[in-house]
C-alpha cells in the first residue's frame, strides 16, 4: 500500500514539474557538487546531520539559502569530522542493536 502511495506521489509530482529539468545551481548545493567522491560524500552526510541537529534543536533556522550555507569538507583536519564521526559511530551502534534484538 504505501509503495501505491509512493507512486502516486512521484507521478503527481512529475506531473506538476511539466518537461522542464531541476535547476540546481552549485551555490544550492556546494557539497553535492564537489569534484572529490570522498569528500561529497562525507560533505552530504555532514548535512544530514546538521539537518537531523536543526530538528531537534531549531535555533539557527534561516529561508534565505541563495549562498553557501554549508561548505564542504575539504580536508582530514577539518573539525566537522569528530561529531560526524561520532554520529556514524551512534548510527551503526542504533542499527546493531535493533537488528540484533532477539524477540
């Protein structure tokens, strides 16, 4: 059922963006974009981190994303990967133990 759901919306969706593309412009999204496959990567899980931080805790909210609001990782010293990586670390210690769950 909610695969049908699913469905619906995509084509609804479709249907409301006609035959035009997206336009994403790489001020949108910096990370994204990012020529290294290492550093897009973690540079995209680093947003979604900041998003998942911007639910829980809604301080810094801003509508104006014309520019870079978040820059990328570019380098092993930047002082974003500690938290990432204790987030990874979180994750996968959630993920083990919900799969490990014996019923």
């Amino acid at each position: 059922a909610s695969l049908l759901v699913c469905m619906a919306m995509a084509l609804w969706r479709a249907s409301l963006n006609g035959d035009t593309e997206a336009s994403i412009n790489v001020k949108q999204n910096a990370p994204g974009f990012y020529p290294h496959p290492l550093w897009r990567s973690i540079s995209i899980a680093w947003v979604w981190v900041e998003y998942c931080w911007t639910c829980v805790v809604p301080f810094n909210l801003c509508c104006d994303w014309s520019a870079p609001a978040l820059p990328p990782i570019e380098s092993w010293d930047d002082a974003r990967l500690l938290p990432l990586s204790l987030c990874a670390v979180a994750a996968a210690r959630a993920l083990c133990s919900v799969a490990l769950v014996r019923t």
